[in-house]
C-alpha cells in the first residue's frame, strides 16, 4: 500500500512537471528571448522552500554562534593559579552542546537551499555536505561525551569553514595570500 501511493505521487509529480515543461516550451516558441528567465521562475514556483534570510544572516545568526559554542566548549587555560579544564560535565551540558551541533547540521542544508545567494558574484552554494558531515560526528562526540573527539573535531570544523570562506567569501583574499 505505501508503495503504491508513493507511486502515485510520483504519477501526481509527473503530471505537474510534465504540465510545466509543456508551458515553458510553449513559451520558449513565442518568445525566444525570455526562455531562461521563465524557466527560473518556473523552478522557484514549484519549490517548496522560500530562502527569506541571506546567506550572510545565517552564517551571523546560526552558523557563528553555535561554532562559538563548540570550539569554547572544551579548553585548558594555565596561569598563576595553575592548569584550568573546561569541558561539559553534565548531562545538561552535553545536551546544550549537542544542541549546537544539530544546529550546524541544518545549518548545512539551509545554506544549500535553491536560491540562497550570497552577496558577492551572485552565486549559490550548492554543498552544504561537509560542513553537515563534521557536525554529524560532533552530534556522535556528545551522545558519547567524548572529550578527545571534540578537540579534534573542533579543528576540522574550522577547516571546513575556511576552506568555503575561501572560494564564497574571499576569493581574492586567499588568490593573494596563496601567491604572496
Ligand atoms: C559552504 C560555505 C560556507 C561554510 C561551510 C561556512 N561559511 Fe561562513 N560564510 C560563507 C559565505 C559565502 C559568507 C559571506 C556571505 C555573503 O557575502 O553573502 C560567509 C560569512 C560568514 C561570516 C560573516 C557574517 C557577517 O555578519 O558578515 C561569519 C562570521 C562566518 N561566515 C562564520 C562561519 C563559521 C564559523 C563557519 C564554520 C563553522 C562557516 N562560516 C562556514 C560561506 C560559508
């Protein structure tokens, strides 16, 4: 049964995309020039999603703060009065870490979603993939209360962060360090 109705939806899918695609040639036929734009408007009219905030506002709203959260979680200061550790302790505290984690994994799918553009270029950022790997395994680093896996893991997040600022953020930046 669930088979079949998911057949249907397909059908039902079929149907409207065939519909769509009958449109735009119809449009194309007549006028020529506007085809590009016309397709593009029909991609945004049948996707479910509506990008409202910029790709900027979710790095400043989400994306910033929750790293934040991860990278201060676990830390070794020395000074006069000796060696200090922090790390979560209890549940509580693992539980307000996780939730920054699962807050950086949706985070990677927000940022890839159709429309998302950031200011400069005009472009989208299609894979959101590694910054939602490494946050998965920051989910596995708190059910497990893994102290060492947060460490590290905390590393190769700002890698990852890096790595994208790099070619969306500041190309021109990273072309003149890379050559310096
Ligand atoms: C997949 C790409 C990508 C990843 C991953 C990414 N960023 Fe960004 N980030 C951007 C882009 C692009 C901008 C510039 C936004 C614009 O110009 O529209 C940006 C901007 C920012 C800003 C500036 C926001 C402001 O208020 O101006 C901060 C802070 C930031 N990112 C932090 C981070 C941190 C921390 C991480 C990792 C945990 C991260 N970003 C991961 C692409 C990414």
């Amino acid at each position: 049964m669930v088979f079949r109705s998911r057949m249907l939806n397909l059908l039902t899918f079929c149907g409207t995309a065939c519909l769509l695609s009958a449109c735009g040639s119809s449009t194309t036929a007549t006028n020529p020039d506007k085809s590009t734009g016309s397709r593009a408007a029909d991609a945004a009219a049948v996707s479910p999603y509506k990008p409202t905030a910029t790709f900027q506002e979710i790095m400043d709203s989400i994306v910033d703060p929750s790293s934040d959260v991860i990278w201060e979680a676990v830390s070794t200061t020395v000074d006069a009065k000796g060696i200090h550790e922090k790390q979560p302790h209890t549940d509580a505290e693992w539980h307000e870490f996780r939730r920054r984690a699962i807050l950086l994994v949706e985070a990677a799918n927000l940022i890839a979603v159709p429309g998302r553009r950031v200011a400069k270029g005009d472009k989208s950022v299609e894979d959101g993939a590694p910054l939602r790997e490494i946050s998965v395994e920051l989910v596995a680093a708190a059910d497990n209360k893994n102290v060492a896996a947060v460490t590290d893991l905390g590393g190769a997040l700002d890698e990852v962060c890096e790595s994208c600022h790099k070619v969306f953020w500041y190309p021109e930046l990273a072309q003149n360090s890379a050559t310096r």
